[in-house]
C-alpha cells in the first residue's frame, strides 16, 4: 500500500505545448516566434490559413519542405495535425483524401492527427468508416489518430464512446477538451470525461463560461475546473501532452504571446498542485 500512495502523490510532468490558433491574423512565421517567445518547445497544426493549409491534401511538396524547415529553425517540435476529412464525396475518394493528409503528416514528422467528428447524422456513418481506414492507415506510418470534444458526433462522452465503438480501432483514441464540452453541450466536463478518460491520449486546453460563450479567454476566466479535470486524468494514467489551444485576444502578437505565457503558467501551477 505504501508504494501505491507514493505513486499517486508523484507530481505530473506532462508537456505543455501550444497551438498556432491564436496568431491567425499574423504570418505563420510571426505565429512560431510567438510560440517560442512565449517559452513553448511544442506546437501543433490546428488552424489552416489561406497562406498554411499544413497537412491539408493541397499542401504542395515544396511548402511542406519549407513548412518543415521553419518549425525546426525556431527549435521547435511540432507533434499534431489537424485531419479535416469530407463526407459528402464518395466513400473511395474520402479515403484517398484522408490518406494523403496522413502522408503529408508523416513527411513533417508529427505523432498526431486530430479529427473533429461530423455534425450531420447523414454523414456519420461514412465518417466512421473513413476514420476506420484512417486509423489502420495512420498506424502504418506510425502516427495515432484522435478525435476531440466537438459537438455532433463526438458531443460528449455518450457520443464520443459510440464513435469509438463504431471506428472500431486500437489507433483510434480521444483528445480531450474541457471547454468544448461547455461550449457545445454545457454539460460539467469532469462528469464527461470520467466514462471515457482511459481512452485519452492528449488535451486541448480552452476555458469556456457557458453554451456558445467565448473561448478566447484567459485560463480561469470561465467554467472549467482544470484541477478536478486533470486530476481524473492523473488517476487514468495520462501522460500527456497538454496543448494550449486559447488565449486572450489582443492588438499585437507579442501581446498574444505573453497572454499564452500566462496560461501555460496556469497549467504548471495546477500541475504542481496535484502532487
């Protein structure tokens, strides 16, 4: 019994990475100086640009070559990709799209790639289908793909368990994110994450005060209970990674920038309080 209690009283050392999403109205050069400035070492490929599509199945070979080389010059390690898969193609031609993302993600080296479910009941059968592939594909290539919190299909713990039953594969798991559930269902994220937090491989992180509320915020600034959140996380044995996905808004990306800062400080400071 008293290794068991000095296990659990280890503190957690999970990594704290932060995607680009806040700096979109800024060049992507300026979004991974930012992201260095604000003492990230990890960042993601969440929020396509009309200049960065990231892994998206146009992205040429000369801009994933370029894309590749400006993440490493900045020191930086990039470990997720955002995967937008359609369903309203052919079943064959989704796949093939699907595949090539998957591909372009392997080229950049990443370890992740998250999908977002579907809204339409229509199309949720051809999405399981297509992640069912992609999930094999991306085993493959040696990358695991995940789905997040996201309305729809992926709603909450209910629908995110049948998704994961349907897609039927062991390189399928979740991403969590507290806000979303607030956002999207408001329903209380402990309660939905605790039938499913075995399944949870990562965490986006984004407050969220209420149903459609802002979530451009500040970490505290709104309903989720992050100490609670990740301490169901730390009984599950998650390891990580924690992805900063929101901050506060503002006028000049060095102000964004420190703004990001405070909320990776957030996180460490609930991180060392679990110990």
């Amino acid at each position: 019994m008293a290794a068991t209690a000095s296990i659990s009283m280890k503190a957690v050392k999970w990594p704290i990475g932060c995607f680009n999403r806040p700096w979109t109205k800024w060049s992507y050069d300026q979004t991974l100086d930012s992201i260095k400035g604000a003492g990230y070492s990890l960042t993601g490929l969440l929020t396509r640009t009309k200049d960065d599509p990231f892994i998206a199945s146009d992205a040429t070979p000369g801009y994933l070559e370029a894309l590749k080389k400006k993440i490493a010059a900045r020191g930086l390690k990039a470990n997720m990709g955002a995967l937008r898969s359609r369903h309203s193609i052919p079943l064959d031609d989704s796949i093939r799209d699907a595949h090539t993302q998957i591909d372009n993600a392997r080229f950049l080296g990443l370890e992740y790639l998250l999908t977002f479910g579907v809204d339409d009941p229509s199309q949720e059968d051809h999405y399981f289908r297509v992640m069912s592939d992609a999930a094999q594909y991306a085993q493959k290539q040696g990358l695991k793909l995940v789905t997040k919190p996201h309305g729809g299909s992926s709603g909450a713990a209910d629908e995110m368990l049948h998704t994961l039953e349907r897609v039927n594969h062991p390189n399928f798991n979740i991403w969590f994110d507290a806000g979303n559930i607030i956002y999207y269902t408001g329903k209380d994220p402990v309660k939905e994450l605790e039938p499913i937090a075995r399944h949870v491989s990562g965490f986006c992180a984004k407050d969220c005060g209420s149903v459609k509320g802002e979530v451009m915020i500040q970490f505290g600034a709104g309903k989720v209970d992050f100490k609670s959140v990740f301490g169901v996380l730390k009984s599950a044995g998650f390891s990580g990674p924690v992805m900063v996905e929101c901050c506060a808004l503002a006028t000049t990306p060095e102000e964004v920038a420190s703004n990001a800062r405070a909320n990776r400080e957030f996180l460490e400071k609930v991180f060392a309080s679990l110990g």
